[in-house]
C-alpha cells in the first residue's frame, strides 16, 4: 500500500471477465506468477467477479484486489451502487476513483471524487485517484492545468495527515483504449508535476516522495518496461492488455 515505491502494478478490467471467465484467468495467472516482495500486484474485476477472484486468492497475500467505483455515501436508497463498507465487506482494498472513463462516459465531476475518496478512506479503502487530460486540452497546452485542478479538488476533503494514503494515476485520456501511449518522457513530465502538487498539499517533499503515482494508457506487455523505467513512474494501470493471463502476468512480471 502507499508508503513505498517499489512497482505497483495495477489491472482494470473494466466491464469484462465475468464470475466464470475470472475463476479461469485467476487459475491461469496465479499459476505463472509466483509470489514477489518486490512489486504490488494489484487487479480491478467488475463487482460481481470480485467474490471469485478473492476465493481464488485464497492465502495469496502478495495481491490485492480493488473494486472500479464507490458511491460516496455508506448505505441508502442508491440502486446499482457499491459503497466503501460494501467493497471492504467483499474483499476489496482499493477503489479507482475519477477514471477516465467514469469522468466522460458517466460524467462524474471532480466534486464527486473529492467525496469518494473522503469516503473511500473513511472505510479503510485506498483510492486510487485517476487524473488526465482531453486530447483537445492537451493540444491547447493545458494538460498541468486540467491536472493539477483535479488533483486538488479530488483530494480537497482528505485532511493533510491521511494524504499519503492515497494513490495517483495519471491517464491521459487520448491514450486510454486508442493504441496511443504517452511516450515514457511524456509521462515522466507530467508525473513530476502531479509529485510537486502533491508536496504542496502535503506540506513535505518526503511524504509526497512515497505516494506512488501511476502510468495509464495504452499500457502493453511491449512499452510496460519502458514507461516503468522513466523517471517518475512508480507503476502501471493496465487496462485491456490485464484481460488476458498470459499478457497480464508477463507485464507484472516486468
């Protein structure tokens, strides 16, 4: 969890694998990933995979598993939500909170991130704040700008003390699904604006240093090891190259 940056190495599988598809990918990929104390393995099934894909972990502590959304609120009225006790009660650990896809498809707002992640924490989930800017503001020069305002708003109701709880992704939203990647210079640059911030929120450049922040967009088994190379970038979200056993285990494995 936060406070280390060893690599930490994320799969989202958004609406895909299914209970049964999951138990299968989770058969297959334990067998060819051998537990490791130098990186974190962590996976995003859809909610209802969760429950299998913690079943099939079994004494497996080398992996974490994580949930793609929360409501804000612990209970109540909400058909079709998932709360932060709820994800906790089923085996999550983490929450992604402000994903691209959530932010433009189902037009979450940055407000509503700032309360996700209050309430993720509250509940002892961590989340994992998802930050990244529109190709149209990127060719306008305003990728810091649209980055930085997120990243502060996501975080404005997480008191000082607990914000090295957290984890960042940066996911350039023309990079997400399109085959387009950052370059790994890209990402580096971006990634060393989302770490200034985060010392200005924080109020310590060595608390800040161990928020791991993270690499999302188009990640495959082919650019992982240079994008985890460049400097700033302490870990990977992986979307669609995470849907297959083989893939996923040798990108964490890089």
């Amino acid at each position: 969890m936060p406070g280390f940056r060893r690599p930490f190495l994320a799969a989202n599988w958004k609406m895909n694998h299914g209970p049964s598809e999951a138990r299968a990918f989770m058969s297959a990929f334990l067998a060819s990933h051998s537990p490791r104390n130098d990186r974190t393995i962590a996976i995003f099934p859809p909610a209802l995979s969760l429950g299998v894909a913690r079943d099939a972990l079994g004494a497996r502590k080398d992996i974490l598993l994580g949930v793609q959304n929360i409501h804000w609120e612990p209970k109540g009225a909400y058909t079709g939500e998932n709360s932060a006790p709820i994800a906790r009660d089923a085996g999550a650990t983490l929450v992604l909170v402000g994903h691209s896809e959530r932010r433009h498809v189902f037009g979450e707002t940055d407000d509503a991130t700032s309360k996700k992640c209050s309430a993720a924490l509250q509940h002892s989930l961590t989340p994992m704040l998802c930050v990244g800017e529109k190709i149209d503001q990127r060719e306008r020069g305003e990728t810091n700008s649209v980055v930085v305002r997120q990243l502060r708003t996501g975080l404005s109701m997480v008191e000082k003390t607990a914000l090295g709880a957290v984890l960042i992704a940066y996911e350039p939203v023309w990079a997400i699904g399109t085959g387009k990647t950052a370059t790994p210079q890209d990402a580096s640059a971006v990634h060393d604006v989302i770490r200034k911030e985060l010392e200005a929120l924080i109020g310590s450049s060595e608390a800040a240093a161990e928020i791991p922040i993270l690499y999302g967009g188009s990640v495959t088994r082919d650019n992982a090891k240079a994008l985890l190379s460049a400097p700033g970038v302490d870990g990977l979200l992986v979307g669609g190259a995470s849907l297959d056993a083989g893939s996923w285990s040798a990108i964490a494995s890089t």
